[in-house]
C-alpha cells in the first residue's frame, strides 16, 4: 500500500520548525519516513509536488494578502491541514508587530513604501483557509507532531492538550519559578512541550500559546507582583508570544 503523501510549506516565519524536524540523522524524522512519503519539504529536498496530499503542514503566519491564493491551493489538495507552529497557529512571534502600526518603518526605515515590502498584521493561517489540527509551540515538540501523524494515520483526532504548564511542571515535581522569586507564565500557558524551560531554571514564556480562554487578567496581577520590573512589564511580557490571543493588538 503507498504511504500517505504529507508536505510542508512555509510562509512568515523562521522555518526554525522545519528545521526542528531535520536536525542530521534525527531519529524522530526517521522514525516518520517510515509511514510517510515527504513529497515537498523545501529544508530537505529541491523536489515540488502539485499532487493531491494527505497531510499538509503550514508553518509561518498570515502576513500578506498576496499569500491567499497560495494557502488556499494548498487547502484544496490537502485532505488534513495543520498549522504547524505557533507562527501558523496563532503567529506567535511574528504577532510582535501587531503591538505597533509602524512595523514597516522600523523594519524598513526609508523603503518601508516599497510595494514588494507590503504587509499586513500577522495572524494565524486559519484567518485564511480551514485549519484541521494544530501543532503548536516555538518550535514544534518534534514529539507531539509524531503523535499527531500517528493518530491520523490509525484514524483517530490527534489529542492536542488544553491545558496549562504548570500541570507538566509538577508532574515532573519541578520547584516552580515563583518559588524561587521568578516569574512564569505557565499558569495560563497551554501544554504540550512537557515544562522543559521551569525544568532548566528559566521561566515558561508560554511560546505555545495560551489555553483557551485564559485569565489574561489575574496573570498579569500575579506577574505584576514581581519586585523592580518597569510599569507595564507584566502586561507586555503576558502577549509576547500571544498579541492575537490577548485580543488587543492595534
Ligand atoms: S514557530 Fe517559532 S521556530 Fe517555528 S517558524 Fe515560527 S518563529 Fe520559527
Ligand atoms: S514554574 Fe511556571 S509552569 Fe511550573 S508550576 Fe510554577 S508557574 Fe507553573
Ligand atoms: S515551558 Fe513554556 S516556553 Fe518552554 S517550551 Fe513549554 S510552553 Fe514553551
């Protein structure tokens, strides 16, 4: 039986999700070629496909209107769409520029006009086209995302968790940030990634984006507690990789 046809396309993004999967000699990827046919992965392979696919992963986000047609050619061969990273999911950090309407300025300075430079507030690939599954973080968990293949190919819906860091941190009984007068935004982060950032003494920056319907409030209350950080602190750090789910970009 031929194995199911999955390609990966990129748009706004760093393609540091592409490249997650194809660190040399990675087992996980190896372990993937076996049930899949890789028939377009521009960081592995100069080959095109213009064939119908099995699964399509979309990394990088909505960021220019020009991408449109291009995004819904692929929703069009694709059995299963997923947005693949957080850039796809929600435009994780590519959202950044959502905070400012003079991105193109700064980026750009005196070509910021130039018509080829033209952009758009970055959203998540689902603004534009139907969006079966996502895979989240920043980067993917290279783990999860074999779990998601996995599921689909034994036609089940992949389980994608809704919940927050904190239950991963202390299933692993990691001494929790705000214990040590650090700061974390685990409490509201979603899950997934199994807490590596709390595990090696650094805060979670909730990189995969927040659960559904988050308390945006009481974590900047929580947050905004922390001693010697400048006013406004707290609400800027709760929509670093979240501007679009915090609902107040510009
Ligand atoms: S989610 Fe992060 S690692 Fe992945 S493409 Fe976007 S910026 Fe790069
Ligand atoms: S370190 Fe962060 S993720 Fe872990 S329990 Fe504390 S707040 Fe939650
Ligand atoms: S602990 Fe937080 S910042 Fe670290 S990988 Fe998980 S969601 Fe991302």
């Amino acid at each position: 039986m031929a194995k199911p046809k999955v390609a990966f396309f990129d748009f706004t993004c760093c393609e540091g999700c592409q490249i997650e999967f194809t660190n040399y000699g990675d087992p996980v990827f190896l372990e993937l070629l076996k049930h899949v046919d890789v028939v377009e992965f521009r960081e592995a392979m100069s080959e095109k496909c213009r064939e119908p696919l099995d699964i399509a992963f979309i990394e990088g986000s909505f960021s220019r209107e020009a991408d449109r047609p291009r995004l819904e050619e692929i929703r069009r061969r694709a059995k299963v769409v997923i947005a693949y990273g957080q850039c796809a999911a929600t435009a994780g950090i590519n959202a950044l520029k959502n905070h400012t309407s003079d991105y193109r300025k700064f980026v750009y300075g005196k070509d910021a006009a130039l018509p080829h430079l033209d952009s758009q507030i970055a959203v998540g690939v689902d603004q534009a086209i139907k969006v079966d599954y996502y895979a989240y973080g920043c980067p993917v968990n290279k783990y999860e995302v074999l779990q998601i293949v996995s599921h689909l190919l034994h036609g089940k819906d992949p389980v994608i968790p809704n919940y927050p860091v904190c239950v991963e941190c202390k299933r692993r009984e990691t001494i929790c940030r705000f214990d040590v007068g650090d700061y974390c935004l685990g409490q509201t982060a979603r899950a997934g990634c199994g807490a590596p950032c709390p595990a090696d003494g650094i805060p979670c920056e909730a990189c995969r984006g927040f659960v559904d319907k988050p308390n945006h409030e009481a974590l900047v209350k929580v947050l905004d507690k922390r001693a010697g950080m400048p006013k406004g602190w707290a609400r800027h750090k709760t929509r670093m990789f979240t501007a679009n789910q915090r609902g107040d970009v510009k």
